[in-house]
C-alpha cells in the first residue's frame, strides 16, 4: 500500500513551510489528491518532487560552472 501524507507531514519531512508544498501543488510541481476537504500526498510523489528539484540544482550548478 501507497503511503498518503498530509500538506503538513510532507512541508515536515522536507523541513519547508506548509505555503512552500501549498506553491508547489498550485504550479503543478507536486501532485496531490483532494479528499474529504484535506490535501494529500503520495509518499512516491514526493520522493518524484524532490529528485526533479535535484536535477534542476544540478543544471543550475553546471550553468554556473561556464562562467
């Protein structure tokens, strides 16, 4: 079974502010599911999240790099 987290479980896992996942669901960078009035996450989501921001950190890096 997928584990579901909350808005606030994953801004807590990550160790950002609950606006900071708020934006990323809004701007299409996070998938979550709406139910029963509370947002969630799927932990495999996050993890998807989380490796997209590392790829863009990396290409910034090399970008810097040229200079």
């Amino acid at each position: 079974m997928k584990e579901l987290m909350t808005i606030e479980t994953a801004a807590a896992f990550l160790d950002v502010a609950v606006s900071t996942i708020r934006k990323a669901i809004s701007a299409g960078e996070l998938v979550a599911y709406k139910r029963f009035g509370r947002w969630y996450i799927l932990s495999e989501d996050l993890l998807t999240y989380i490796q997209a921001g590392d790829k863009s950190v990396k290409k910034k890096s090399a970008d810097r790099s040229k200079d």
